[in-house]
C-alpha cells in the first residue's frame, strides 16, 4: 500500500502561514511619534503636517495640555491672541418727566381763608416763575380781593355777636396783595392710580416778601368813620404739592400763611369834634395778623417742549 505525503505538507504550510500573519499586521501598523512628526506626502504631491509640538509650548500631549487650562492652543497659529468678551456693568436712569430748568412758569388760582370766623377773604391770585436750576425758582405772585360785595364779607357769626352783646369785632378789607417769592422743589416722584395711569408728582416750599393793601370796615361808628386802604408789608411762606397731567401742565394745591402788622378800627368813640378825627379812628396798637389761605389752580410751563442735553 502507498503512502500518502500530501496531507502533512498541507498541514505544515498552513501553520507557516498562520505564525507570518502577526508580523504583518504589526509591520502595517506601527507608527511612532518620530513618524507623526514627519509630514506624510498625499497623492496629490502635497504635504498633511500631523504634528503637534509645532504648537506655542506644545509637548505632544493635547489632552495633558487641555486638562491643565493651557490656553497655548487657544492661540492664533499667526501670533494674535484670541479676542475675549468683557462683562460691563451698564446703568439705566430714568429721565425726569417734566424737566423745569430754563422753563418759565404761569400758575393762575384760586384763593380761600381758611383761620377767620369773622370774615371770609377770597382772592383770585396769579404767579409768575422762572426756573433757574431745575429745583430752584424765583418769581412773583399776586391776589386780587375785590370783587362782589365786600360789605358782605363778614361772616354771620360776627354779625349776630355784635347785634345781641352790642359788641363790635373790628374787621378788616383787602384790596390787593404782590409778592416776590422763592420755591425750592426738595421732592419729586411719580404714583400709580388703578395699576393703570402713571402721574408724576413733585412737592416744593415757597416764600417771600411783598406788599399788601387793606383798610378796616367800620363797625363801631360806621356814620361817620370810613377808611382808605394803606400798604402793609408781608411775609409769606407755604408748601405745595404739585401733579403733572402733561410735560407742561398740572394741577396743584397750596397751603400759605400771610404775615403782617394790621392796624384795626379804634373800638372807643370820641366825643364832640374830635368824633371826626381820622387820627382816632385806628387803635392806638398794631396786630400781628395770619392769612393761612388754601390754594388750588394749574399750572402751565412755557415752552411746551424741552430737550434733554446729556453729558458725553
């Protein structure tokens, strides 16, 4: 019987092979870090740079340098540094509503006492200001009281004491009272009505010092005595609160006392001729009088518009 020599060759080239894969494969896939540093040609005649030490302070080691915060590979390959984002601070300021500087102001109203019992004083007053800063004014005021019937300006309550005691309560007519006055604006805000409507408000003090013109009613000896108005001098000073409607209307209401030294009608009558003289007819004495008067009206700011200036 012949032998057969085929099946161990077979078996012997089969293992040759299988111990030369390795090799191969590791042949095929080394690569060292002095290869990577070389650039590799393409087939386009070109050049593929997959170094990394040419990186500023590189050492090859991307992720050593990435989780040290390195900020080398953040660099511009071209020498510029990166532009980073600043965080400012930015301040927003709200505007005045109603800006008063340069402005000039026309408040027309009304006048009322509010400390007589014996006689009522109403007045219509007019006030004219000039802003020279926005919380400082100077201007002038005045009141006109003589209109209707100033003999009806005693209240009923000294009418009916002098009719049943048969004692007279001197009393006193204005005429006319103008002012030169300073306000000063120390508040200014704004409020909320209905969660809807917005107003602007500001609160300011005023005062000065003037001229007033008044003259006593006769009620002692009305037959024969009859005065003429004489110039006091007056103090005034208030504080008001002020409403914006508009940038150059509002609504106010004021609350002023006016100071001065009064002179009344002379309460005792001479006898004979000396009945008629006018020298007896004031008291000998002068009274320190108070003229606290409430005062609403509105209040109009010329020009219409203004312009905010800025600094730069």
């Amino acid at each position: 019987m012949k032998q057969s020599f085929s099946a161990p060759i077979t078996a012997l080239l089969a293992a040759l092979m299988l111990l030369s894969v390795p090799r191969i494969t590791s042949a095929q896939m080394d690569f060292s870090l002095d290869d990577a540093e070389e650039p590799v040609e393409d087939d386009s005649g070109g050049s593929m740079d997959f170094g990394v030490d040419d990186a500023e302070g590189g050492d090859g080691d991307v992720f050593g340098q990435l989780a040290s915060g390195d900020d080398t590979l953040g660099a511009d390959t071209d020498g510029r540094e990166r532009r980073t984002e600043s965080a400012e601070e930015i301040f927003a300021v709200q505007q005045i509503y109603a800006l008063r500087l340069n402005r000039v102001e026309l408040a027309p109203s009304a006048s009322f006492t509010i400390n007589d019992p014996y006689a009522s004083h109403p007045a219509i007053a007019l006030a004219l200001n000039y802003w020279f800063t926005n919380v400082l004014a100077v201007g002038v005021s005045g009141q006109w009281f003589q209109f209707g019937d100033p003999q009806r300006r005693e209240s009923d309550l000294n009418f009916f004491v002098r009719r049943s005691t048969r004692l007279g309560i001197p009393v006193n007519e204005w005429q006319v009272g103008a002012y030169l006055n300073f306000t000063y604006v120390p508040f200014y805000g704004k409020f909320a009505v209905f969660n809807e409507f917005i107003f602007q408000w500001d609160a300011y003090i005023v005062g000065g010092v003037g001229l007033m013109r008044t003259r006593p009613i006769p009620v002692i000896d009305p037959e024969i005595r009859e005065f003429d108005f004489q110039n006091r001098v007056a103090f005034n000073l208030g504080i008001g609160f002020r409403v914006f409607l508009s940038r150059f209307a509002g609504i106010f209401v004021e609350f002023r006392d006016y100071a001065f030294l009064e002179k009344f009608e002379n309460l005792e009558v001479s006898v004979g001729p000396a009945r008629r003289d006018r020298d007896t007819w004031f008291s000998p004495n002068t009274t320190f009088s108070n003229n606290v008067t409430v005062q609403v009206g509105f209040t109009l700011f010329f020009p219409f518009t203004f312009e905010y200036r800025l600094p730069k």
